[in-house]
C-alpha cells in the first residue's frame, strides 16, 4: 500500500508533527464543541470535509467522540487513521477494530455507520484519493513506519 513512507520527515516537520498531536489531545473536546455549535461551517473557511465521529472505548465502554477530516466516497466517508504521523494508531481506530458500529454528526445531520478497513487494492486506491484531496497526507505517511489503516465509514439504514 502507499502509505508506508518512501522517505522520512525532517526534524523540523517531525517537532511539528510532535506539537500537532499534542494539540489535538488537548483541544479536541473544544473542536467537538465549536464542531456541533456551528454544524460543521468552522470548517467550510479551510474547505475540509470534517464529521464527528462517535464510538464506544473498547475499554472503558464510554462514548468517545473525535473530530475528523472525512474523504467522500459515494454515500460512505473515508478515514485516514493517521494519528498525524504517529508511532500508534488513534484511540478511535482501535474503537471501532473492536466495535465497527458507530455514530456520525456532518453538517448538522446525525446517522449511525458501520466501520470496515480496506485492505489490498481498494486500501491503496484509497488511499490515492486521501493523498489527491489532501497532500499534507504523504507526510503523516512519511514520518511513521507504521501501514496507514483507510477505514470506510457507510451509513446503516434503519430497518421499518
């Protein structure tokens, strides 16, 4: 798959990334908060296609909810789990391994999905598509040794 890196990040960018990852832990119940207070507009101004996703700890059992850039592909949403390069992947990655039903809030609509990782072919042209829509993308993929997981995120209809 392509997102195993093919070169590695400088110090600066690694140092950047490090802050990055910081930042997110801290202000991510402030970004769920502006997220749901706006139904998604903060991120029209950097024209990012962004949801809140939903799922349950796989330890704690607690509902979880994280904002995330989202890749549209056809009526699901694709995910890189990046965790900006880190050496791990995200807690929500791991949460949805363990429980792939989950809840989504985009532009002030609300749906339960259903998580699957892509694997093989569809995983890399997924792959590909994250990369076009987002470049900044290859350089998650460049500071970690890790494989990218891409999960595809499809809305689950309810049954009459």
């Amino acid at each position: 798959m392509s997102a195993r890196p093919s070169r590695r990040i400088s110090r600066k960018e690694q140092v950047g990334l490090f802050i990055h990852r910081g930042l997110d832990r801290w202000l991510s119940p402030l970004g769920v908060l502006v997220y749901r207070r706006t139904k998604g507009g903060i991120s029209r101004p950097w024209k990012v296609d962004a949801l809140l996703l939903t799922t349950h700890g796989r330890r704690s059992g607690k509902l979880r909810t994280v904002v995330l850039q989202f890749f549209p592909d056809g009526d699901s949403m694709l995910l890189a789990a990046a965790n900006d390069g880190g050496a791990s992947h995200p807690g929500w990655y791991h949460n949805l391994v363990a429980d792939p039903a989950a809840r989504v809030e985009v532009m002030g609509r609300t749906f339960a999905v259903r998580a699957e990782e892509l694997s093989g072919d569809e995983a890399a042209t997924g792959w590909q598509r994250i990369v076009g829509h987002d470049p900044s993308y290859e350089r998650y993929a460049r500071a970690t040794t890790r494989t990218i997981p891409i999960i595809r995120l499809s809305p689950v209809s309810s049954a009459p």
